[in-house]
C-alpha cells in the first residue's frame, strides 16, 4: 500500500488535475513574481542557492582531479537535470509567501514532513537516474570519436575539440544528445514537484500532468526551456557562482509557473500536501 500511495497518491482514484493554456505574458509574469520572491528574502535564497555553487565546483574539482576532463562539460550542462528536484525548499518559501504565511530560511525544510515527500523522493531518484544517463552517454560518444586515452592537459583537450573533425562532431552530436535529455526531464519535472509540493496526487499522477502541459503548451514550455537554460549557462561561466541568483530566481518563478498551469478547483477534492 505504501509503493501504491507513492505512485497514485492519497485517494483511492488517482486524480487528474485540469491543465491550462498559458501564454508568454504568464512567463513574464512567473519571472516577474519569482524576482519578487528572491528580493524578499535574499539572504535565505543566496544561502539556498550556495548548495548549487558548491556541489558545481565539487564535481569540477573532482573531474580534473580524476583526469576525466572529458566528462567536465556534460558534468556543468547535467547538473541542471536535478535542478527540479534541488528546489523543492524555494517551492515551500514561494507557497507560504503566497498564501500570506509567515516565512524564514527553516521553513524550506517543511517539505521533509509532507505526506509527498515519498514521492518527491522518488521522482528525484529519476532524475538523478537520467542524469546518470546522460554522463554516461557522453562518455561513450567521446570514446567512440577519441578512443580510450585520456587528454594529456586541459589544453590538449581543447584542442582536439576545437581543431578536430572529430571534435567538431563531438560538440554536434554531445548537443543533440543533451538536447533530448534536457527535453525529457522538462517534461516530467516542470509541473510534477510543484504539484506535488501543493497536493498529495503521488508521482504518476503529477508526471502526467507535467507531460500533458507542455503537450498543451509546447510553445511556452519550450520558451520556459530556453530561459531556464540560458540562465543556468549564464550564472555558471564564473565557476557556477551565478547560480547562487539563478537558481532562485529559477525556482520561485517555477512554483508560479505551475499557479498558472494548473487550475487549483480541478484539485478541491484532493488532500494538501502541507499546511494552510
């Protein structure tokens, strides 16, 4: 019954939220309300947003330490395939701040008392699967065009990526590949956490629902993807430290996002996930 209420969630009938047709005036809107969230409470947000910073500079630290420079690139662009799952806390600060609650740093820790957290976890653990996925995907294709041999420097590695048809290919194909990666997690993930977060529907449920809302938005969602993504590469060119601003910014406008996907009477009948 307990890996039931995980999928299917608390009722005995999984519930369907109804899904919305959203225009790039509700984009402007969720970023609008997510910048208005982070300078609220930008201490807590900064020291939220730190674990980004860190874990990036850990894996970098890690990758040239293990002579694995070739998995440097797919390390900075994946990371942000667990980006969902790593702002769950801004997702509980956005919620109370809507709802008029009072709100610290703390309370991003709520989320460990929801009835859904079973859920999240496991749809983190799916996202840490495709992550996993995609490092080793892009192993194989450097292998496949560069053998076995590891880059001698950093420099020699940039060389033959930047001076060699096989590099040429490698940059093409690794972006392709990315590509469809990057278009898998959005699709479960951009709906399905918040939802989640907000009600207690199990992970099926909210993975439909987040499916069925780029499929009814595929514009906007492809818009939401591009601003996502260019806001993750901008905030981390200076050693991911950007991200500390992005991934706030980033998370809180999700959670407004989802507001505006979502239509909240479709789920009345369902129970919350956290206090009201």
């Amino acid at each position: 019954m307990a890996n039931f209420h995980v999928i299917a969630g608390a009722n005995e009938t999984p519930a369907h939220p109804v899904v919305r047709k959203i225009g790039l005036s509700d984009l402007r809107e969720a970023l609008s309300r997510g910048l208005d969230d982070f300078m609220a409470m930008p201490s807590h947000l900064v020291f939220l947003g730190l674990i980004y910073p860190i874990a990036g500079v850990c894996l970098a630290a890690l990758t040239f330490s293990n002579n694995a420079l070739p998995l440097l690139y797919p390390l900075a662009t994946g990371f942000a395939l667990v980006g969902p799952f790593a702002a769950i806390g801004l997702y509980e600060i956005s919620r109370r701040r809507e709802l008029g609650m009072e709100t610290s740093w703390q309370d991003a820790f709520d989320v460990l008392k929801s009835p859904s957290i079973p859920s999240i976890a496991a749809l983190g653990v799916l996202l840490l699967v495709i992550f996993l996925a995609w490092l080793t995907t892009a192993r194989m294709l450097y292998q496949s065009l560069f053998g076995y041999a590891v880059p001698s420097s950093y420099s020699q590695f940039i060389n033959d990526v930047l001076t060699s048809p096989q590099g040429m290919t490698l940059i093409l194909a690794g972006n392709v590949l990315g590509f469809v990666f990057a278009v898998v997690v959005l699709s479960i993930s951009v709906i399905s956490f918040p939802l989640l977060l907000d009600r207690d529907v199990g992970a099926a449920v909210a993975i439909q629902t987040s499916i069925k809302a780029v499929l009814v938005n595929p514009l906007v969602m492809a818009a939401w993807g591009l601003i996502v993504a260019a806001a993750l590469l901008v905030g981390s060119l200076p050693l991911f430290v950007g991200l500390a601003i992005a991934m706030p910014v980033l998370g809180h406008a999700t959670w407004h996002l989802y507001r505006r996907v979502v239509d909240p009477d479709s789920m009345a009948d369902v129970p919350s996930s956290m206090p009201r």
